[in-house]
C-alpha cells in the first residue's frame, strides 16, 4: 500500500480504514432510509400511491405530523420510519460476512477452520452473541 504523502504506513492505514468504515456506515443507512420511504409505496400501483399520497411527499420522524401509512394488509404492522425486511436482510448479510470474515486470502478464519495439525481444546471458545435486531441496530445509530 502506498502511503499518504508525509504520513507514516500506520497512519495510512487508519485513515483508509476510517475512509471504508464512513462509506459503509453510509451505504447502510442510505439504504435503510430508502427502505424506510419505499414501504409507504411498496406494491402500490402508481395510481393508487397517487390517492394514498396526494401530496407525494413523506414525513419520517416524530415530528408533530409524520405520514400515515397506507392502511393494509402490508404496511398495517409496520410502525413509522421503521424499514423492512431487504434492509433486515442486507444486514444479516453484511453481519455473516464479518463473522467469518478473513484477514488475508492465505489465512483461514482460525474459528471456523482450525489447522489440521491442532489438538482439541478443553475450553472451546463461547459462541458468538446473538445477532442485534433491528431495535438495537437503530440504537446504535442514534448513540
């Protein structure tokens, strides 16, 4: 990797990961966001959007008059600003791959391949903790 001018490796190195964690973190919430305003028109015809949503514009936050749903059989156990399953699912994802992701393409994730060679241990190591949900996923975000 070539360095930043001026800038020792170490430093290069933090800034880029800073850099990929930014870009990451917006991804997923442009994404959610998106999801989020989708489900007020998710499976709508256009002309039924245009008479559920005459003015076509969506107010996501608690302010004193946030959009109403649409009432039905879709959208009626949703709550507000809430997103759907395709973020759920983009999540669940993005989390299996940094459970098991590697630090190298030579060196395999040692909890879920260990060497051939290596003698069972008495104490295995805990699973991992239970995947977040969707509560504490916006909590995190909101922190």
């Amino acid at each position: 990797m070539a360095s930043l001018p001026s800038l020792p490796p170490s430093a290069t190195t933090s800034i880029l990961r800073a850099a990929l964690h930014d870009r990451v973190v917006g991804v997923l919430v442009g994404s959610a966001l998106g999801d989020a305003i989708g489900l007020y028109t998710e499976f709508l015809t256009a002309a039924d959007a245009a008479a559920a949503y005459p003015t076509r514009t969506f107010t996501l936050t608690a302010t004193p008059h946030p959009t109403p749903f649409k009432l039905d059989m879709h959208r009626a156990p949703k709550e507000l600003g809430h997103w759907t399953d395709d973020t759920d699912h983009a999540l669940l994802i993005l989390l299996a791959f940094l459970h098991t992701a590697r630090t190298s393409p030579s060196s395999p994730n040692p909890s879920t391949h260990p060497p051939a060679n290596a003698t069972p241990q008495a104490n295995p190591s805990p699973p991992p903790p239970p995947l977040p949900t969707q509560h504490d996923l916006a909590l995190r975000l909101h922190a």
